[in-house]
C-alpha cells in the first residue's frame, strides 16, 4: 500500500484553507498547513485544533510562514505530493476602490514565495 498523500495549505486555518485542510485529514491524507503566527501561541491556531476530530490531530503539523517572505515556504514544500496555495496577505486601504481594498486587485504579492 503506498503512503497516504502529503499537502501542504498556505493559509490553513483561513476560512477556504480550514475547510480543505478538514477535508484531506478525513481522507486520510497528512497535512503541513501554515499560519501567520506562531502556532504554539495563536489563539486562532488554538481554536482550529479544538474543531478537529483527535484522530487527524497526528497527521496535521502546522507551520510559520510568511507569503511576503522569500524563501519561508521552503521547508514546509520539501517533500510534499501536493500543494494548496489557498492564503493571501490581506490589508485593508481605506481610500481605495472597493476591489482593491479587499485585496483582490491587483494580484497579491505572496504567490512566487510558495
């Protein structure tokens, strides 16, 4: 039997990354998700651990990582099957039009770092 599909989640403890993280441990896959913060002191990280069953908890490692950053995606993408790049720096400008002041124009920056 060959071994279960490794993934990593950019951004898995978002609203898309969290639900597809969910998704791949009750499939049986092992997850390398990253986070913004530390994942040893996030309440949020915190939270989204408490939301699994206990039984994925051992297929799941969480990692700090910045999109902004390069080079930070490096380790955590070693050695993965697959990767979902489901995260974005998100800022809120206040004097922009409505699309870019959600982050949706123009492209982020953060997608050549993974």
């Amino acid at each position: 039997m060959s071994p279960a599909p490794t993934a990593v989640v950019t951004g898995c403890t978002g609203y898309v990354g969290a639900e597809l993280t969910k998704q791949l441990l009750a499939a049986g896959w092992t997850v390398r998700g990253t986070v913004r913060s530390d994942p040893a002191t996030s309440g949020r990280v915190s939270a989204f651990k408490k939301s699994l069953p206990a039984e994925h908890l051992g297929s799941l490692s969480l990692h700090q990582a910045d999109l902004l950053t390069a080079g930070a995606f490096d380790a955590v993408v070693k050695g993965a099957t697959h990767v979902f790049h489901v995260a974005s720096p998100f800022q809120v400008q206040r004097r922009l039009p409505c699309a870019q002041r959600l982050g949706h124009l123009p492209f982020p920056p953060g997608g050549p770092q993974v």
